[in-house]
C-alpha cells in the first residue's frame, strides 16, 4: 500500500486510488465539485482540486493523480490557493447566489468551499453575469436553475449510471452551456417521476423536483 | 515479410507505374497545348469553374484542339485564378498567367493558342529558366520557398492517382512494406520530424508509443479538422495532392501495427471530403488500400469522418469523442490517445502536414530533412499567410526563416503601403508579436519564446491601421464561443477576459482591468483542461506584453491609437478640402448624419454619426477631405448640425 505524505502528515492507502480521494478519505478536504469516485473517468471539469506535488512544475488536479508511494503532497500552497480562489470567483461570477430561498442552503457544496477558502459568497472581483431566464421548467418533473448550476456533471453520469442512457445531457457551447434534457415529449418513457437521483447528486441545488416546490 | 513476397511486391507495383508512366508520357507527348488549372477551393471561390468552362467553350469554338489538366493549388491565392499554358508550338516555355478571369481565358485561346501571341502583360513567369521569359523562380515569393509538403501541390491533378504515381507517389509505400517496422520508425525519429498540428511533439517518437501499446487494435487519425480562421494549409494540401497524405498515413499504419485509419475533415470543407474520399477509393481499387495491400498481408481501410466544425475538436480527445458519437469535450490526459485513443485502442493522431512529409522524408533520408530548418526544427513550415499583406497565400519555408524575409521579402511587404503594426501567429491560441520582434526565426521553439506559438500554420499579418485591443477581443470572442463548456476557467475565464476586452473597446474600461486582464489570464492558463483555454489569453497577453501603451490610451485617454474603436472616435470634413457643392459623402451616409454647411460644405452630426466610415471611402481622393480623430471629443465642431423637423 502506497505511502505519502500530504501536508506533512504520513497517509497510507489503497493502490489505484486517487490522490483526491485518498485525501478526502483522511480528512483532508481539498476543494471539488465534479468528482465521483464510481467514475472511471474524472471529469476534472471544476478545476477545484489542485494540489501541488514535488517533481511537478505546476499545480495539478487531484483526481486525475493516481498515489504513489512517497508522494509528497501541498493542498495549501499559494499558488494552489490562487487557483482554488479564481476558479470559485468564477464560478460565483455566474452564480445566482440568494441562499435564502435556495433548497440547499447550508448544505450546499459552495457555501462549504466558501467558508474553507475565506471567500465572500459575493465576490467584488469580477462582474456578476447571470443567465436568462433563472429557471428552465421544460422537463416535466424537473425545474433547473442554470444560474445555481456549477456543470459538474454529476446528474448526467449518475443517470446514464442508473438508466443505461441519460435524460441528461449538456447543451449549447461556451459561456451559455447548461444541462438540458432528452425525451421530455414522451412523458410515459420518462422513470424521472419516482427517480431522483439527479437531485440528490447535485452539489448545489439546481436540479430540484416539481412538486417539492408546490 | 520473405524475399519472395518483396519480388511480388515489387512486381504488382512496377505494372501500376508503367501505366502511370504510359499516361502521363501520352498526355506529355500530344502534340496539343496543355492548359493546367488551379481548382482548389481557393481558384474556385476566384472563378476558376468559370475560367475552364471558357477555356472549353472558346476551344471548341475556334475548333482549336487542347487539353485541359485541372490541379490542385500552388498557394499563390492572390493570383487566382492560376493557369499555366504549355504552348509548345509557340516556342514559348510554359507560362504561369495569374488572375485568368473567363474574360482573360478567352483572350488567351485567341491570342495565345491561335496566334502565338502571350500577351505579355498577363504573365506571371515562366515555369523554368529560359531567353524568353523571366521565369518565376526570379520572383523571391517563389525561390526563396522550399516546397518538401507541396511539392506536388498545383502540378497534379488531384483526382487522378496515376498523376501521383507518376511522379514517384506510392514509392515509399512499397519500400517501407519491405522494411520492419523499427527501421521506418527510426527513420523518423532521426529525421527530427515534429508534428505540425501545433504543439510539435516528435512524431518518431509518438509512433514508437504506439508501436509499443498494448492492444490488438490500432488506429491511426490525421486530423484535418483545421479549426483557425484565417488557415487553410491542410484544406489545400487535401484539395491538391490527397494520396500523399494517404501515403503517410498508410506508412504510419505500417510502422505502428495499425489496420483502420480515419481521416477527420470538417464537413465544412466538401471539396476536400469528396477528392479524399475519391482518392481512397482510387487507392484502392489499385490495391494500394484494403485488404492485402499490393499483394503483401499488411490491410488497411481509411475513412473519412466529417466533423461539424468546432474548433475544440480538433484538440486531439476532443475529436475521438466526436468520432465515438459524443460531444466533442476534451478529456484529461493522461491517458494519451498512444495508450487509449478511439474506441479505446492505441491511436495515433497526426496532423495532414506531419503525415505529408513522411514520404518526402524516407524518399530523400532523414540527413537530408535534417539539412533543412534548425536543428531542434528541421524541415519546412506551411504558413497561410493572410490579412495586410501584398502576395497572401501559402507559403512553405524552411524553418528558421525570419518573420521579417517571410512578411516582407517573400510576401512582398504591406498592401498599401502601410507600415507593419503586428503578426499574429498561431491562430486564436497564439500571439501578436511586434516590429522589434521581426527577427525572430520561425520555428517551434522562438516563436513559443516570442510568446506567440507555431501553431498549426495561421497567420495574419497587420498593419498600422489595426487596433491590438480589437484583435485581441476578436480572438477571445471567438475561443470563448469555441469554447466547449466543460472547463471552469475556459467557460467562465475566457468571457470575463472577452468582457474586459470589450469594456476596453468601448472606452469604459479602468485602471484595474489591465492588471485584471492579466492576472485572470495567468490563471486560465494554469487553470483549463485542454490546449483550447490553456491558450486562449496567448493573444491578450502578447498584444498587452508588445503594446502596452494601446491598452493604456483606451483606458486613460479613451483614445484608439490606430482609430479602429468605433465608440473612440469621431469624423469630420476637413473644410480647407471639403469641395463645395460635392455630396459624394451625403449620399452614402446610411444614417444622413452629413449636412451642408452654410457656405455649401459638409458637415457631421456627431448626434446621428455611426461611424461607419462610408464618407471617407465615398470623398474622391482629390479632396480627401474626411479626417478621423481619437478620442471622439478632440473633434472640432465647424458648424452645428440643423434642426431637424
Ligand atoms: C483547441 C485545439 C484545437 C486543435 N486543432 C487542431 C487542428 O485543427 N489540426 C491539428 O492537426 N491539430 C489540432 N490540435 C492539436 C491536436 O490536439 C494534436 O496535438 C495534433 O493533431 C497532433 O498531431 P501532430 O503530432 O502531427 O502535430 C488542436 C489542439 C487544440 C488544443
């Protein structure tokens, strides 16, 4: 079993793992969004969890590392923080933050890496750019909220997990991609109605059934 | 393979080039003028269809027998359409004639063919050396090139693999199924080859990862999907001489143990989709492709994908995805395509340049390609050179040639006149570099040093009337458009950076932006996914490195030093020049914000002005009396504008 050193503390674990989750299995906690440890792939789309490893030129993200023996291993560096930071106030920039009336509020991933990086929820950084409209109620049993939306992918691959295929998918490019969905027309095909794993799964409340609304 | 086999394949081979041999001495020897027409995209979209359907009709008319070759392009695209005439009756040699309109071609059959007269004011050269006509190899946009990729390219046609053949295609082909694998890759290696899709990684040392992979199945891709506006090096390589790209890949294939091989061209290029997809079904019904090639037990079946046009997806797992039937995102490397690429097989992706330049290079030895360029660079770099330039085209150089021999001499300096401002290079992931940097040779490590990028073969050179602000929001716009939205920092980073850029333009920008610009930039950088964000703040971060001072006049001054910014300047008439009674600008004003003065001059209405600069294009150039001034207010009023009722 591989042995390293994250933070200067000894950590001992399973071969194959990744160094994110070997992490998170030791109470470390490094910041992220769209990792999953039942992907085989890792999306590594947030770009929350780098790290810095000695023998690498440049910070790296976790969960696309595999442990070795003897890895020694920063979460805190300052360049590390710099990135952490920037890639939350971007994903702030575009987050409709009124916690308020948010489903998740106080469980929400994004509070939880605000907190842990000492970041206001409302950054001064950069403009704020939201999307029009907040809410796509097209899907019969689902309303999503692009602008709570971190497109991690997470409902995507646990519903094409559960299904076979997914009802979800990405949609459109760029700055407007959100998550859309497939098949709505044929509500009788749809398992959403008793499914809910997509909204379980997301980290930040923006998938959210129908009636737990009413 | 066994000795026996070698006699065999050198046999079903040697029948192929006889017949290619045969044809191409009876179209050489009929004693006709041959007429070679440039029918690339590029002679297309100059009126090429138009040239040879007059070519047919005025022939046929004057009942004067000739034969018509169409071939690819030469990449001299600010001649087309290009026509070279052998005449040999005349005595003439053969003649390169440029911009050969339908009019022009007419012209030629009548005075040309059937008088002997060539209408010297159409030439552009001869195409060897003789006492009659300067050829064009005095011309330095033609001596000072190398030609190794395109060699070929504008001398064959395209649609007929015999004239590949004839002039020594296939060759290498059947020299390589004669040679183990390990030798052809060590070749390559020694050869120093790199790829020319952009990042220049040793392709000699890809195929031996791939060779070396574990799986039954390998694959081998050239990427054609040639996202860069303003780049068309790959779609004219594929237009003009298709087999030789298929002759590399089929050496790759060889070499690295692979069967299926794919050709991924962007359905945007049909032209290029339908010669590549007749020249694979050419290749193999002359078993050069398929089962059982030339006899030998090696197999090989290309196909050609057609991809929808995304940039992203010419990033190599992005266009695997693609292939596979997904959205084309970029996946995280490791694992490399050499290890897990389609399907999950060992796949080998390279470039249509890189797979080009193999057969030239096992032709002629790796010593000989490495006499060519620098030595961490050797061999030659396509460059679609476009944009403020006086000879646009292709142009194929050695590498190590200077930015400024390739601007200035070879491509014979700026239109108009103008003063050079900047060379953006390597598309929308590369940089702006400016006149101090003129010197700096073109090959993948000074160009990268320059903080610009060799890219896959862009480049749009600029004057000094080009704002760097605007081309660097040109570019973010569009890489935050191309963007494929799966990355935090390319999404969300780029179009903040596309914001600031545009708040620049406009005149709202502020002192922290630039530092903004910066900082955000270094994190993208550091941040993305995939090449497609780790390179998208190369074009503001170069243009803010080299022309600083731009930056700070739109957001001190609101002042656009090159007068592009339309929210930053301001028209007038200059009334010392100003013709009274002229209304050539009034009447092209689309919003009448031109009025007449009192004493019957012209005026702007700075309220109703969109600054489209119609007036100033409209003033005969006797008066030439529309003037612009940054910033807007610096404007001097001469008389307000009337009422309007
Ligand atoms: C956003 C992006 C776009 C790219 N587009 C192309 C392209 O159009 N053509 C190409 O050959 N390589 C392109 N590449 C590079 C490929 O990922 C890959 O490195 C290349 O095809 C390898 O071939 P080579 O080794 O012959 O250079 C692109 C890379 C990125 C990041």
């Amino acid at each position: 079993m591989p042995k390293l050193l994250v933070d200067n503390k000894e950590i001992e674990v399973k071969e194959g793992t990744t160094l994110l989750q070997a992490c998170l299995d030791n109470g470390i906690y490094i910041p992220n969004l769209c990792y999953l440890e039942s992907m085989d792939d890792p999306s590594a789309s947030c770009r929350m969890c780098f790290v810095e490893i000695e023998g690498e030129e440049k910070p790296i993200t976790s969960c696309t590392v595999t442990v070795k023996d003897d890895m020694v291993v920063k979460t805190d560096t300052l360049s590390v923080r710099r990135l952490h930071r920037t890639a939350f106030r971007l994903l702030l920039s575009v987050h409709h933050v009124d916690c308020k009336n948010c489903h998740v509020n106080k469980k929400c991933e994004l509070q939880r890496i605000a907190k842990y990086l000492e970041v206001g929820l409302k950054p001064k950084h950069l403009e704020q750019h939201l999307k029009e409209p907040d809410i796509d109620q097209d899907h019969p049993f689902l309303d999503y909220y692009p602008n709570r939306c971190v497109l991690c992918g997470k409902c995507i691959h646990i519903c094409r997990k559960k299904h076979g295929q997914s009802v979800l998918t990405f949609a459109k490019r760029g700055f407007d991609t959100v998550i859309s969905s497939y098949g709505k027309n044929d509500v009788s095909s749809l398992a959403c109605e008793k499914c809910v794993v997509c909204v379980d799964i997301c980290p930040v409340g923006a998938l959210i059934l129908k009636e737990a609304q009413e | 393979m066994s000795p026996a086999d070698n006699e065999k394949l050198d046999q079903v081979f040697s029948a192929i080039r006889e017949e290619a041999e045969k044809r191409r001495k009876a179209f050489r020897e009929a004693p006709v003028p041959k007429i070679h027409i440039g029918m690339a995209t590029c002679g297309i979209a100059s009126g090429a269809l138009e040239t040879k359907k007059a070519f047919e009709e005025t022939l046929a008319e004057r009942n004067i027998e000739a034969l018509i070759h169409p071939v690819g392009c030469i990449g001299h695209c600010y001649a087309e359409p290009v026509v070279i005439i052998d005449h040999p009756d005349s005595g003439f040699p053969p003649i390169f004639y440029h911009e050969v309109t339908a009019g022009k071609a007419k012209m030629l059959v009548k005075l040309f063919l059937e008088e002997g007269d060539p209408r010297f004011e159409h030439i552009l050269g001869a195409t060897v050396e003789n006492d009659l006509i300067p050829s064009v190899m005095e011309f330095s946009r033609f001596n000072q090139e190398k030609r190794v990729v395109m060699e070929k390219c504008g001398y064959i046609d395209p649609e007929d693999i015999y004239d590949y053949i004839a002039e020594g295609g296939y060759s290498m082909l059947v020299k390589v199924l004669q040679l183990t694998p390990d030798k052809i890759i060590k070749e390559v290696r020694n050869s120093g080859l790199r790829g020319r899709g952009g990042a220049g990684f040793p392709t000699g040392k890809k195929w031996e990862l791939a060779m070396h992979a574990e799986g039954q199945i390998k694959i081998v891709i050239c990427n054609a999907d040639e996202g860069d506006p303003g780049a068309y090096m790959d779609r004219t390589i594929l237009e003009s001489n298709p087999h030789q790209v298929l002759e590399g890949m089929a050496i790759c294939a060889y070499a690295v143990g692979a069967n299926k091989a794919v050709v991924y061209i962007r359905a945007e290029y049909p032209l290029a989709v339908k010669i590549v997809t007749k020249a694979i079904q050419q290749a193999k019904e002359l078993g050069l492709l398929g089962k059982g090639i030339l006899s030998s037990t090696f197999d090989l079946e290309i196909d050609v994908f057609r991809g929808s046009g995304a940039f992203v997806c010419g990033e190599e797992t992005a266009l695997i995805r693609s292939i596979e039937g997904y959205r084309g995102m970029p996946r995280h490397r490791p694992p490399y395509p050499v290890e897990k690429g389609l399907w999950g097989h060992p796949t080998v992706i390279n470039n249509v340049k890189t797979l080009a330049s193999v057969p030239p290079i096992l032709e002629n030895g790796a010593t000989w390609f490495r006499g060519i360029g620098t030595e961490n660079s050797p061999g030659t770099a396509i460059f679609s050179v476009v944009g403020n330039v006086v000879h646009a085209g292709l142009v194929e150089i050695p590498m190590g040639v200077t930015l400024r021999t390739l601007i200035f001499d070879i491509c014979g300096g700026i239109l108009n006149k103008k003063k050079f401002r900047a060379v953006q290079i390597g598309g929308p992931s590369g940089g702006c570099l400016p006149a101090d940097l003129l010197d700096t040779p073109i090959d993948f490590d000074s160009l990268t040093e320059a903080g610009a990028m060799m890219g896959s073969g862009g480049m749009v050179v600029m004057d000094e009337d080009t704002c760097m602000v605007d081309v660097a929001r040109y570019f973010l716009d569009f890489t935050q458009k191309e963007s494929c939205g799966k990355c935090t920092f390319c999404r969300i980073g780029t179009h903040h950076l596309l914001r600031i850029l545009e708040r620049l333009t406009k005149g709202e920008g502020q002192d922290k932006d630039l530092e903004q610009l910066e900082s955000l930039s270094e994190d993208i950088k550091t941040g993305s996914l995939c090449g497609l964000g780790k390179t998208a703040p190369n074009p503001a971060l170069t243009s803010l490195k080299y022309f600083r001072d731009e930056y700070e006049a739109h957001v001190k001054e609101k002042r656009c030093p090159a007068l592009m910014c339309r929210s930053l300047i301001a028209y007038y008439f200059d009334l010392d020049l100003c013709a009274r009674g002229c209304d050539a600008c009034a009447t092209c004003c689309p919003v009448e914000a031109v009025f007449t003065t009192s004493n019957r001059k012209k005026g702007v209405d700075q309220e109703l002005c969109v600054k489209c600069g119609e007036c100033m294009v409209a003033c005969p150039p006797e008066y030439d009396a529309v003037r612009k001034v940054s910033p807007s207010n610096l404007v001097p009023v001469v008389e307000r504008a009337p009422e309007k009722k």
